[in-house]
C-alpha cells in the first residue's frame, strides 16, 4: 500500500484485495455498533461493575428475559432473548439490573449527533446501530476507514463508550463486517469483486441475511456450510432446497452483491409493551390493571413521538406458552390514553380470563405523524377526541414534573 494512501499504517482489520482510491469510485457504506450498549452503559454508571459480568433485564431468580449481557456475561453463553433464569444458571455470578430506558435514549441521542456531524445520510436500525453513507464526506474526513476510526474517537471522547464499525461499499457486507472484529474494531471489506468473494468464502453461512435457523439447519443438511459453498452451489441444486427467488437472492449475497440504498426517512412503525408476571396469574382484575398501565404507557410513548395509531392489539401468552393475539383497525388514528384504554378493555373482553395468563402485551401500529379531520358531520365526536388528547397531554406534563407516580387511577 502506498504510503501516500490514508490507509497506510492502519492497524484494524483489512483483508487484502483492496486497491488504492477505489472506494472513492463507488459507495462507502459504514455500519456503526454500539459494543454491548445497555450492558456498556450500566458499567460505565456503576463503576464497580466494570470488568464483570452484567446482565440487563429480568431478576435472575424471575420470569423474563434477558435484553443485553456484557461481554464478560458471554464467555458464558448468556445472550439477548434467553430467559434470565437460564442466564443465571450459566452465569450464577453476574449483576442482574433491571433495563433504564430513558438513560439509554439519552445515550443514544448523544451518539446519532455525533454521526449527523459526519454526514446526513444516517439510516437508525435501533437505539444502538445505525449504517451511514459517507461516500461525499472524503474530502472533509478521508476515505471510509478513516471515518470510521474519527467517528469512534467522538463516540468514545463524548460518551466513554465503544463501538465497532464495517466499511464496505454496500449494507450487507457493512452489516456483517462490524461483527467481525468486536468489540472495539474496524472491518474493512476489499471493493474488488473477487477479493469480495474470497473474504465471504470462509464464513459461516448463516452470516448471510435471511439464513436463520430453520434455513441453515436446510443448508448445512445439504453440504452447504460456508458461504463459499454457496458460492459454489450450482443455481439448479439450490433452487430445489429454497426455490427459485430465494436461491438468486442468496447466491447475490454470497457474491457480496447488494443495491439497496438508505431509507433516510425510516419511521416506527409500531409501539409496544409486555409484562411476564413472576407466577402465572389467575385473576382476570390484576391481569387486566396490568394491561391498562402497558396501555398509558404506549400512550406516553405515542405522543412523544407525535404519533397517532390506526391499529391496536393485545397479545396474551397463556401458562402452557400458547399465545394469542388480537386486534382491531380504527376508523381514525387515535393518540389518547382514554380510547387506547376502551379498544384494550375490548379486545380483553373478546379473549377472555381462559387459564392462568403467563404474559400480557399491548401495542399500536400503522402509525401517522398527523390527523386530518374534515368531515363536518363528525365534529361532535371530534371534539371530543381533541378534549381526551389534551388531557392525556396534560397528564403527561405532569408526570414528566413530578414524577410518573404523580396520578393514580381508581381501581
């Protein structure tokens, strides 16, 4: 490498295969990671925690999940999703702390500024990852390596946390590559078709996007193990195991191949909350008060975000793990807790008290940023729409002052 090229010298991972100057003849596409994130930040707040094994999410001696493990929880095969206890079992020494959102919003927020300094063109996937497009930011920040390593130096400078970061010239290949080298690291993939196809070759096939579980369990049955032996895979044979589409759509990843552009105004499409009681619960009152606090607080979350919904629904997952869902379109989006509240209070009618209830979840979905209502004949009944809207506001001003515990429901 030249010793001209701002490569030179760099000391992350860069497979061979890359030709000086060429990522500046297509795109540059990042992907950024939080390392570890909520688990990061809880050790960067507790000090004492640093440097051992911290789970985020349910008690270890409760029902529930776990949302985040430090990597000192890892070596022990704790992962996101896995129920706590489990976790606990393989890991019977790990801090178990219960997730603090607004702390990780917080967090988060600090960490997008800081990309939106480097280019506008930022795709949020979650509060902790995002892919950016960098491709015009060159001439002010260098190529993509180099960017990747000046936005790490700001995350770490402002936030004194790590992330790790894929440049590649596409989203895939981004994506894969900032799982590489975590935590802490920098991947960089060649621009050279062929040296694309090399770095792929030796991996696990399920790196491939759209290869779960069931598909890879498909693949290895049939020999295919790495993603070079898809590569290698005539057209024909794979077909046969997956179908026609789903073949040409994997073997175009397995080549590196990806043209996907960023969605740049990427919206939630939905907002939702679960509860798992510590013991199955057998009385439908308790169930119920439960899911009218889950309903307040999609509410909250709905206008926060200036939203309205065009769809709720409710999920209850049963003692024997037999889950049901229901849901109801709405005639016009709707943002307050007093009609959000009726819709749960329906649906919860329509299921029923069955058996003892394992889970309760509410949520909304087909979300809108603003409400046209323009039919004279329905002005009574919009009026009072606005009426519950504003006092669902009001409340919650006044739990934002003086805390969520400020307006208590009569049960």
């Amino acid at each position: 490498m030249a010793s001209g090229s701002p490569w030179h010298g760099f000391n992350r991972i860069i497979p061979p295969g890359i030709r000086d100057g060429a990522m500046t003849k297509l795109r540059t596409i990042l992907h950024l990671d939080m390392d570890a994130f909520f688990a990061s930040v809880e050790q960067l707040d507790h000090p004492a925690w640093r440097g051992k094994p911290v789970i985020v999410g349910a008690a270890g001696d409760k029902r529930g999940v776990v949302a985040a493990a430090s990597y000192e929880a890892r070596v022990f095969g704790v992962h996101s999703a896995m129920p706590s206890r489990e976790a606990a079992r393989r890991c019977p020494h790990a801090i178990f702390t219960p997730p603090r959102g607004e702390r990780y919003e917080a967090v988060s927020r600090q960490v997008f500024a800081i990309l939106e300094q480097f280019t506008p063109l930022v795709e949020p996937l979650s509060i902790d990852e995002a892919f950016l497009d960098v491709t015009g930011a060159a001439r002010l920040f260098g190529d993509g390596p180099c960017v990747a390593e000046r936005i790490r130096e700001r995350i770490l400078a402002e936030t004194h946390l790590t992330a790790s970061v894929g440049v590649a010239t596409n989203k895939f290949l981004a994506k894969l590559a900032s799982d590489l080298n975590k935590p802490d690291g920098i991947t960089v993939v060649p621009v050279d078709p062929d040296a694309i196809r090399a770095f792929l070759a030796p991996l696990p096939v399920r790196k491939l996007w759209g290869v779960g579980a069931v598909t890879g369990r498909l693949l290895e049955s049939a020999g295919l193990r790495t993603i070079g032996d898809v590569q290698g895979c005539g057209h024909s044979r794979l077909a046969a195991l997956l179908g026609r589409d789903a073949a040409r759509d994997l073997q175009a990843l397995s080549r590196g191949e990806d043209d996907r552009s960023l969605e740049l105004s990427r919206e939630e499409k939905s907002i939702s909350r679960e509860h798992t009681f510590d013991q199955d619960c057998e009385r439908a009152g308790v169930v119920e008060a439960r899911l009218i606090d889950l309903v307040d607080d999609v509410g909250a979350s709905l206008r926060a975000g200036g939203y309205y919904a065009e769809c709720v629904r409710i999920k209850v997952r049963w003692s024997g793990f037999e889950t049901l869902t229901r849901q109801r379109q709405l005639p016009a989006p709707v943002c307050d807790d007093f009609t959000l509240r009726d819709l749960a209070h329906a649906l919860w009618r329509e299921v029923g008290m069955r058996r003892p209830v394992r889970l309760i979840g509410f949520g909304v979905s087909r979300l809108v940023e603003s409400v046209s209502r323009q039919i004279p004949l329905f002005e009574a009944d919009d009026a009072d729409t606005r009426r519950r809207e504003r006092l669902s506001r009001t409340v919650d001003g006044l739990r934002r002052r003086f805390g969520k515990d400020v307006l208590r429901r009569l049960e």
